[in-house]
C-alpha cells in the first residue's frame, strides 16, 4: 500500500483508541457522580429522619383495636381490675379532688377533657367533686401531690395510646398522672378520643377496669375494653356504685358501712385516710421524679418473667394492656396501667 494509505490507517486506528478512551471516562465519570448522589441523599435522609423524626403510624378509625370488628367471644365476662382508693378523709362527702388540665391549649383535647370531667362529676350517685385547675402545658407530666394531673403530647412509638400511673401511700393514691399520646391518637375520630379520655380519668380516680375482654358484648361504660369506642364513651351507673362504695356520696354523712369498717380495720383505728407521712413532701419529689427518669420499656416477655428493668415489676399483661409496679421505701410505690396502641 501506499505511504499516504498507511498513514490514514494509523490515523483511523488513533481515532479510535481515542474514541474508545473518552467514552470510558465519561462512564467512570457519570458513575462517579451517581455514587455520590446516592451517598449524599442517603445521609441527608438520616439527618433529617433524626431530626423531625420519622413517618407517624397511620391510626385507621375503623380499626381501633387489632381484629375490628371481630366478635370472636361474644359471651366472656372479661377480667375485673383492682380499684384503688385516694387519701381523704373517711367520714366525708365523697372525694374532693383537684384536677389539673396541663392539657395543651390549642388541642381538641381540652373539649374531650371537659366532657368526661363533667361525666365524672355529675354521676349518679354522686361520689365526686372535681375541682379544675388550669396550669401551664407539660407534656412530661410531672406528678403533683395530693392532685390528678391530665396531659396529652406526642410521646413517640412508645406501644402505648394512653396511661395513668398513681402514686401510693400505704396504699392509697397520693398523686395521678394521665397522659394521652398524640403519636397514635392524632387524627383519629372523636369517639376514639373521648373513650382514652374518660377511661384514663377514671383510673385516676382509683377504679380499675370493670371487662378486660375486647370481643364480647360492650357494657357501655369507658372502663370497659373495647373495638367499638362509640359504644363507650361515658362512665356509667356501675361505675359510680363502685366509686360511692369507695368514697360515700356528696351530700351524704359517712360512706357505706361495710367499706368503713374495711378502711378501719385496715388503718388500725387511725380513724381517717388522711394519713400523716413522715418527710412526705420531701419523699414524693424523689418518688415523682421516677416517672421521669424511670420510664417503663413495653416489652413481648411473658408473663412468668416479670420485666424488672428500671425497678418495674410487670404485674400484668393482656393482650391490649400491660400493668407495672415500682415499690419503694417507706410504704411508696407506683403503680402504671397501660392502655396499648
């Protein structure tokens, strides 16, 4: 061939090589960048899933409890709770009670608030005179002494809907904290709202569960377990003869005789549950402090192996409620009951 041939045949064979070389940079080079891309928008996912947290579990209203709207049991009674008793006088005219709405201010729950107060309040027989006191929002909850305190906040996965813990002297309530998670309640419908609410005050006023089975017949009241929150959203008749049986009535001398000699036979003829603590202020401050720096981890464990973590004994567990106990020196302890998401 000629010189001139040869040439353009190294040429043609340069251009190639050439060809082949940028399109292989420009490969590696747009890899490159999609590897960093996806670097980048993965650790600015984690930051921003740190910091405002991440996606809330979407609380369906039809399905307010696991299995809505099976009856798979529709003739169980259900377990009754223990009812506690707070500190009072024993001859009195039923319980007088502050109640603290540390509730916050531009929620609806301040309106579900009012309506189980009222509930609560207005029952008959009457055994219970509410006394409101509005005090600044705290969503932790801090207990106060000697009152019940009702606080709603966005506490996180915690398992649970809503809470109350009292605590105890001698086995009376001395203090009650209600809490109300938005992290699960957020968005659901009134009914829902107004059933954690009224059931919640109503631990805080000492009564346990009257049906602890989520599948039989409703009984009508919010201390009943429940699929259908629309069908209990009140307190009921049962559940102010309990209390009166507890506390006596308002406008009435002395409380029920065989609950009064109950009471005294229990307090050695001390006369009164208006019991004198020694240090009380002091003790309460540390005990409420548990609360706060003590919380209680949900767990699967069975109940043959009481969950002891942070001093909590798990009591008892069902398959929508979960109950803790603390004790403590000096007669105290803390007892929580956990209604689960």
């Amino acid at each position: 061939p000629s010189r001139s041939s040869r040439r353009r045949d190294r040429q043609q064979n340069q251009d190639s090589t050439a060809s082949s070389t940028t399109c292989r940079d420009k490969s590696i080079y747009y890899g490159i960048r999609s590897a960093v891309f996806v670097v980048v928008s993965a650790v600015t996912l984690v930051v921003l899933v740190l910091i405002f947290g991440g996606p809330k579990a979407v609380v369906d209203p039809n399905t307010w409890m696991p299995g809505w709207p099976d009856m798979s049991n529709p003739n169980d009674e259900g377990k009754v709770g223990d009812h506690n008793m707070w500190v009072a006088d024993l001859v009195d005219n039923g319980l007088n009670l502050v109640v603290l709405n540390s509730l916050d201010r531009g929620s609806d729950w301040n309106d579900y608030f009012r309506e189980s107060i009222s509930d609560w309040d207005n029952g008959s027989p009457d055994s219970v005179t509410l006394q409101i006191k509005r005090v600044p929002n705290d969503p932790e909850c801090t207990p106060v002494r000697r009152t019940m305190k009702v606080c709603n906040g966005d506490y996180g996965p915690t398992d649970w809907r809503g809470v109350n813990q009292i605590i105890l002297a001698n086995d009376y309530i001395i203090s009650s904290v209600a809490k109300m998670n938005d992290y699960y309640l957020e968005g659901t419908n009134r009914a829902q709202k107004l059933y954690t609410m009224c059931h919640e005050l109503g631990h805080g006023l000492g009564l346990g569960h009257f049906d602890e089975n989520f599948y039989n017949k409703d009984l009508g009241n919010c201390m009943d377990y429940t699929e259908r929150p629309e069908n209990n959203m009140h307190p009921d008749e049962s559940n102010f003869l309990v209390l009166e049986e507890l506390y006596g009535s308002v406008n009435q001398s002395g409380i029920s005789t065989g609950k009064t000699v109950a009471v005294e036979e229990k307090l050695e003829n001390n006369g009164n549950r208006q019991l004198t603590l020694v240090n009380e202020e002091q003790l309460f401050d540390k005990y409420a402090d548990y609360l706060l720096n003590y919380p209680i981890e949900v767990t699967d464990e069975s109940n043959e192996f009481p969950d002891v973590r942070n001093g909590w004994r798990l009591l008892r567990r069902t398959e929508n409620a979960v109950y803790h106990q603390k004790d403590l020196p000096g007669g105290y302890s803390i007892m929580s009951t956990m209604l689960l998401a």
